[in-house]
C-alpha cells in the first residue's frame, strides 16, 4: 500500500497533476488532498483505489 507522500511524488513528478486537479477527479477537498499527502488523515480503501488509477 502506498503512503499519502508516494502518491505526491506521483502525482507531481510523473503524472504533473495538481491538488486542484486531483481534488476534482476524486471529488474530494483540496484540503483533503493535502492531509492525506502529508499523512496527517488515513486514506480511505475506496478513495485509496480511485487515486490509484488516476496517478498509476
């Protein structure tokens, strides 16, 4: 399972999508978005699955 600041890793340097962008495509806050990279919230199984997709 990856942790909230490998997804940021993938998200900025491989896919250049940004928390705005990702908060969209989740349907989620920016401001989650944020917490759940620094790892300071738990990322949900579903949400987990969803972003995923999006950053693979």
């Amino acid at each position: 399972m990856l942790t909230g600041r490998q997804f940021y890793l993938l998200r900025t340097i491989d896919k250049k999508i940004t928390r705005e962008e990702l908060s969209e495509l989740l349907e989620i806050t920016y401001n989650d978005v944020v917490l759940f990279e620094n790892e300071k919230k738990t990322i949900p199984d579903e949400l987990y699955d969803k972003w995923l997709k999006i950053v693979k």
